[in-house]
C-alpha cells in the first residue's frame, strides 16, 4: 500500500516553490497552452499568408491558412476541456483544528490527468492519473476557512501543438479551528513548576539561615 502523501504549510522545506515565466498576458489569454511546435505552425501559417498577399500565391494562402487554422482548433479543442471534467472532493476528516492531520478524497471517474490546487503555502499539489481516486493529507498552520482547488487538468493534442493546464472542477472551503491546547497538560505542568519554585525558595531559606 503505498504512503499517503502529506502536505505541511508549517514546514518550508517540504516543497519547491516554481516560478512562472510565462508573460501575464499570455497567460491572461490563455496562449500558454501552446507549445514550441504550435508557436512554429501558428507562425509558419501566419508568414505564408503575408507572403501570399505579397505574391499573389493562392497555393500559399491556403497553406498558411490551413495551418492557422489547424492551430486554432487544436487549442479551442483543449480550452473547451475546462470545466468539463467532474472531479469530486470529499473532507473525510471532521473539522480539523491548527496543527492537526486533515485527510481529503479527490475521485473522478473520467481519464485525465488532475493535479491539485491547494492553498497559498502548500506549494504544488499531489497528481492524480484518473479514472481513480486519491488520498492526502494537509496540515494548516493557522485558523481560517481555506480553499482548496479549482483543481487543474493537464490538456494536450496528438500534434503537440498544445499542452498545459486549466482549470476544472468545483472547489472546497475546509474550515480549520485554533490549536487546541491540553488544559490538564498545562494544569500538571502548572504545578510541577510551582512545586519546583517552592522547593527552590525553601532550599534556599534553609541556607540562609
């Protein structure tokens, strides 16, 4: 069986930040989608129709066409995946408090790869190959509502033309409580402290005299 994977925002070192390069507008369009290969076909398309017209090629045209159209249905194919896929994300854990294991379930019943999104802290979340399911476990450092997900799906087309993540599915708010603190562990620890402060000052009156 193998190891359920566990996630502590306490901890820093438990994860790899990853820094984005891609330009924010690119990715406000959703053109990152495109890979190397989609790039060079969009702009090969593009370049044969400007010399098309500078020519009057009709072949050319209809080439450069037919490859900007080619890399636009790879990439509307792959953005009309958003949203589609139904993901299910259950709290098996009963309202977690600050410090404590919280156990979630991601299952989809559909063939796709989900990685999860978790929240701000937690760096890059557990990767699923469905149909399946998946068990892991968080453990938030502070009090709060947190919201795990939109989870994101890995798209791509048989051309390479296009691959990347967008978002899909619904998303969870998982309350977590203040720390709970052992008010009988701090009693007990209360009075051995007390009891040791006596015995010092007692100790200590004895030398005194």
């Amino acid at each position: 069986m193998e190891k359920i994977p566990r996630f502590d925002s306490r901890n820093a070192l438990s994860w790899v930040r990853s820094e984005n390069s891609t330009p924010a507008i690119l990715r406000r369009l959703r053109l990152d989608l495109f890979t190397v290969r989609g790039w060079c076909v969009l702009g090969a398309g593009i370049f044969l129709v400007f010399l098309a017209f500078m020519f009057g090629r009709h072949e050319l045209m209809a080439l450069g066409i037919s490859l900007v159209v080619l890399a636009g249905i790879s990439w509307a194919l792959a953005l009309g995946l958003r949203g589609r896929t139904r993901i299910q994300r259950q709290l098996l854990s009963a309202v977690p408090s600050a410090g404590e294991v919280c156990k979630v379930q991601l299952h989809c019943l559909e063939p796709a790869t989900i990685q999860e999104q978790l929240p701000e802290g937690f760096g890059r979340g557990p990767m699923l190959d469905t149909p399946g399911e998946l068990e892991y476990e968080l453990i938030f450092g502070r009090r709060g509502i947190h919201q795990l997900g939109p989870a994101q799906q890995i798209v791509s087309d048989t051309l390479g033309l296009v691959r990347g993540m967008v978002n899909t599915g619904d998303t969870l708010k998982v309350p977590v409580r203040s720390e709970l603190m052992d008010l009988h562990r701090l009693a007990s620890l209360g009075e051995q402290m007390l009891t040791g402060d006596a015995r010092h000052s007692r100790k200590h009156h004895r030398r005194l005299l």
